[in-house]
C-alpha cells in the first residue's frame, strides 16, 4: 500500500509517537511523520543533533527529520530526564557539604533577587558566570531532549508576568541544548504549562495571527 501515516500526541503521547515515528522511518522511508506537543524528553543529544539517528547498532538506522516537537515555554517536562535529575542533585549536593561556597553564592545573590533589587557588580557577575561553570563540569550526566525538530512556542498565555499581557504568541525552532538543564524557579514544576488546553489555546491564537 502507498498509505502514509502521521502519529500526533500530546505528553506521553507525543513521545511514544517520536519513538515509534524513529523505529518505522527504515521500514517505511517517507512515509512516517510524528507531531508531538508537549513532548517529554526521548532522545539522547546526538540524535537530536543529525538528520541520521542510529542505535548502538550499525543495523538499525533511523531518520529525524520526520519528527517535529512543539514545546510551550516553561514546560517541565521539556527539561526533566534522569540525567538532569542526577545533574541538579550533584549541584545541589556540591552546595550542601561546601558551606562557604553556598554561603558566598547566598551572599552575592540575596540583593539581586530582593524585592529592593539592584543590578549586580561586574565583579559579582564575574564569579557568578565562574560558579556556574564549576557547578557545569560537575554536571556531566547523561541526558535525553525532546525528540527531533524542535518548535518553541511563546506568548502572554505562557507567561504570568502582569507586564505581558497583550494577546501575543510566537513560535521559533530551537537548538535542543537549548534543554540542557533544569530552570530553578518557582514555577519549575507549574503542570498548568502542560496541558492540552494551553497548547491548544496558543496554537489558534498562531493559527489566527497568520491568516
């Protein structure tokens, strides 16, 4: 038969829809897309990286291009894998038996993020950037990306900033190591990002901005 075949998901879905979109792609070359939105994190870096994914064997090959991942700004599950767990644990565990170095980060972060906030010091900033780079070579994990071509979508009902209100969504393709690492704030864990609904209310406001 000449049938294509288009796998859509959202969450899970979407995951399980790439998988299987990458497991078909030799059988049924050209034929076989996947659309996921709110796509979890399922493929390793590299084959996020090139148009050819392979498996750890040389017999099995399959093709990226026909999976595309529509992530909302935000999404937790977009940066959540057992290798960015490990890697947050081990920073976290850095800071716990280091006590002068958590207590001199504390320090040259505490007025930045006070309500009477003040812009920081080239030299704060300076052993900021030198910090975060320690606390990065420590973080060496193995992590898996959302999978294959990745859109980010971005906009006033992704966003609970009052400063942003106005009726505005955009979308743009992005680098997955754009992923690469846990966002610690306060709303890391806001499942309300996730749910179809918002996906659904963005992509017809995009819908309707390009009539």
């Amino acid at each position: 038969p000449d049938y294509s075949l288009i796998i859509l998901g959202h969450s899970l879905g979407g995951g399980v829809a790439a998988v299987l979109a990458a497991m078909w792609s030799r059988r049924f070359p050209g034929r076989v897309k996947s659309y996921g939105y709110g796509n979890p994190c399922v493929f390793p870096l590299e084959w996020c990286r090139s148009p050819s994914l392979s498996t750890h064997s040389d017999k099995v090959i399959h093709e990226c291009n026909n999976i595309v991942s529509v992530i909302g700004e935000g999404d937790p599950f977009s940066r959540i894998s057992l290798g960015h767990l490990a890697d947050i644990s081990k920073a976290l565990s850095l800071l716990c038996r280091d006590k002068g170095f958590r207590d001199e980060v504390l320090k040259r972060t505490d007025l930045i993020n006070s309500a009477d906030s003040i812009d920081v010091t080239d030299r704060d900033y300076v052993w900021l950037v030198n910090a975060m780079a320690f606390l990065r070579n420590e973080m060496i994990a193995e992590k898996l990306f959302p999978p294959g071509h990745i859109y980010v979508m971005s906009g006033s009902l992704l966003e609970f900033n009052a400063k942003t209100r106005a009726n505005i969504s955009m979308i743009q393709k992005v680098e997955a190591n754009r992923f690469k690492e846990l966002q610690l704030h306060a709303r890391m864990f806001d499942l309300t990002l996730h749910i179809p609904a918002r996906y659904e209310s963005v992509l017809q406001r995009l819908s309707k901005s390009n009539d």
